[in-house]
C-alpha cells in the first residue's frame, strides 16, 4: 500500500508517518509538506522525514501559488469570517489538500493520510478537496481511529514513542500554545488560550504572539503612510513598486508587521459544533482587505456592492468550512470577478499603534463626482434637488397606506 501524508516534521507528523507505516503492513509512506510560508521551519526536513520511514518526500514552494489563485481571489470577495478572522488557516488547506491529491496521482498512491483532529476545521477541509478533486482515492485520518487515540492519550506518549522508534523530534512535554503559520497569517490556539479571559496581548506576551508583527504598544511612534494600487480588484503595487501577488503580501507583511496592524483575538464558532478561542496575526492580509474596500468605495456600482456584500458572510463561510472547489463557491467567485472589472485606483493608508487608517484614495474610473455630491450649487444641473421630493414620497407610499389600514406606530417605552 502506498500512502501520501501532510507532513511538517513536527512530533505529531512524525508520530503519524511512523504509526501509519506499522498499522498499514509496513506501507510505503511519502511525506509532503507545502512550502506556503513557513519561513525557516521547513529546514532538514527531508532527513528527518527519511529517517522516520518515507521512502520520498516532496517539499513544494506553494507560495506563489497561494498568493495569486488563493488569497487574492478570496481578498476580491472581501471575505472575512464572524466579522474578525482574516481566513488564513482555512484559505490555505484547499491548496495544501490540492497538490497532495497531484501527487498521489502521480505516485499511483492508495490513499492521502493527514493529521487534523477529529474535533477541528481542518480535517473537513482536507477531505472536502479531496472529495472534490479526487472522489476516489482513500482518507486515512489517525485521530479519528480509536487505536490511535488509545495509544497516545496525550503529548508525553508521542515524546516517548520516538525515543522508543530514534524518530528524530525535537519536543517538550509542555507547550503553552499550537501555532500554524503561512503567508498570510500565523494562528495560536490551545493551551493556554483555552481561558478566553486570558489576556493574550498583554505585554508580558511580548514573547508568546509576536512572531509576525509587535504589540501596538511596540510599534513607531511614527505613522507612516503607504500606497496600494488596484487593478481590477487586485493589488499590482505597493509605495510605488510593481509586485506579483506573493511580492504585495511580503511586502505588506513587513509594513503591517512593524505597526503592529491585524492582530486579531475571538472565540469562533468551528464547523464540527463548538466554540473556539483563536488568536491570529495578518499584518498584511489587513492591510490590503482595508484599502481594497477603500478603492472599491470609489469605484463599485451601489447595487453591485450592496448584492456582493450580502454574499461575504457565505463566501467566508464556504472558505471556513473547507468548500473551496464546491460548484457554489465558484458560481460566487465568478459574480465576484464581474464586480471587479472597474476596481482600479489608488489607495493611500497611514498606520499607526495597530491601526490602519484612509488617507486617500483616487482613481480614473471614480464614480464619485464633486460637483454632484456637493453641498453647493451643482454646476452639472445633473441633480435637481427638487427631484427628492417625489422620490420622498412615492417611497413614503406604502408606509402611508401601511399606516392607514392598520394605525400609526407610536413610540412607547420598553416594559
């Protein structure tokens, strides 16, 4: 049997490649692991995965990727989930779970093995891509097997099978949290963010939740301003220099990170039920949502914006719960490609102690017109104020007729 796992080099994947290998008749395991931004945890992994068991591994860089066919797209749709997370987890398992299924294919595997639990988000997304892209290849998933959660109740069994196995891991038996980084975010939940009345900002956390930006407290005293242009929906460039999608997100990243922009701490709502504490830092994913609005303000229809804008909440939703490559994901994105095709302009922000704040924005295809919206007389004479007083009333309509038939609402005071 021959088998294709996530792999991170991390104890829990390690534990998995070498468990699988056993309980599967000593299968052939090839361990993957996606290059999505992970900056310097991907070193010596290919030793590592080898001496664990895997007769091959591949290490893609997925980066470019995942910026252009990824989080753009989903940035153009103005996604964000609950109102607070930035979807940089969930955005990026639909490409992971992607190329796995490429290689299996390639490697005429049996089955794809990954190690998401079987209380979280992940495992969904995962299998829904697979189903989505490859109905037909087998899913194992260990923490949904019973012999494997009786094995290894918790961490200090891990640590103490590789000791047993000379599986080559570097863990301790206490961690305070679990972090997942990419190109667009690093996330921390578990542990100690299990009290949600703990506070994870706190300055004493200088050291816990700063890997990607710093504490507002932190950051320059100093606002600075940049620069984003837009080119139907999408940022091209940044202060000024022309970019591809991974250069606008590296970039913003460092900008955003130094201000301490898009830190974001909330208890979501997951897929499978419960609620869950996470805390995330986007820098640059926060930037470009914020000015992207603000280009879009400019340049976007009223009934275009309003009607894109009711479809945000099951956009996210669809990218949370893992339906990337569902047939309703992409009849949105392709309402959402439409309501593009004027976004264009420039967008100025200053930042400052973790906010991020409008300092301009302009573009050729502005819908906005001085000369209209004015408080003075209109030179245009393309609006006539005398117009309003129709439009009043035959808005007024049905209020009137409502109130006639069935009594004026009066205002009274809540019991």
């Amino acid at each position: 049997m021959k088998i294709v796992l996530a792999y991170s080099g991390g104890l829990d994947t390690s534990v998995l490649l070498s468990w699988i290998k056993e309980t599967y008749g000593n299968a052939e395991m090839i361990a993957f692991c996606a290059n999505i931004g992970q900056d310097d945890e991907l070193r010596g992994l290919d030793k590592k995965a080898r001496k664990t068991g895997a007769s091959k591994i591949y290490i893609d860089d997925l980066q470019e990727e995942f910026a252009s066919d990824f989080i753009f797209p989903m940035m153009r749709a103005g996604a964000i989930y609950e109102g607070q997370y930035f979807l940089g987890t969930s955005i990026a398992r639909p490409l992971i779970a992607k190329r796995m299924v490429e290689i299996a294919r390639a490697e005429k595997a049996d089955a794809v093995a990954h190690g998401a639990t079987g209380k979280g988000n992940d495992q969904v997304r995962f299998e829904l891509t697979t189903a989505a892209l490859a109905p037909g290849l087998d899913i194992i998933a260990p923490w949904r097997d019973e012999r494997y959660r009786k094995q290894f109740p918790g961490r200090q069994e891990m640590i103490d099978y590789c000791a047993d196995k000379g599986i080559p891991v570097q863990a301790s038996a206490k961690k305070p949290y679990s972090m997942d980084r990419n190109l667009l975010h690093i996330s921390y939940e578990a542990g100690i963010l299990e009290d949600p009345w703990y506070d994870a900002g706190d300055l004493k956390n200088r050291d816990y939740f700063t890997t990607l930006s710093v504490l507002p407290e932190d950051a320059p005293d100093k606002p600075e301003h940049v620069t984003l242009e837009f080119e139907r929906g999408d940022c091209v460039a940044v202060n000024g220099k022309s970019l591809n999608p991974l250069g606008v997100m590296r970039a913003l990243n460092k900008l955003g990170g130094k201000h301490g922009v898009g830190r974001v701490d909330m208890v979501e709502n997951r897929f499978v039920g419960m609620k869950s504490r996470g805390v995330y830092e986007t820098p640059g994913g926060a930037i470009l949502h914020f000015a992207h609005r603000q280009i879009e303000s400019l340049t976007m229809d009223r009934e275009v914006m309003h009607l894109r804008d009711s479809l945000i909440p099951r956009y996210a939703e669809l990218v949370y719960y893992g339906f990337w490559f569902a047939p309703e994901r992409l009849a949105l994105q392709a309402l959402v490609e439409e309501s593009q095709r004027t976004v264009s302009g420039t967008v100025r922000v200053k930042l400052y102690k973790g906010g991020i704040h409008a300092a301009g924005r302009k573009s050729p295809v502005s819908l906005y017109n001085p000369h209209i919206a004015t408080m003075e007389a209109d030179p245009t004479k393309a609006y006539n104020q005398d117009d309003a007083t129709g439009f009043i009333r035959l808005n007024g309509l049905r209020l009137r007729v409502n109130s006639t038939v069935n009594g004026a609402k009066t205002l009274s005071k809540r019991a």
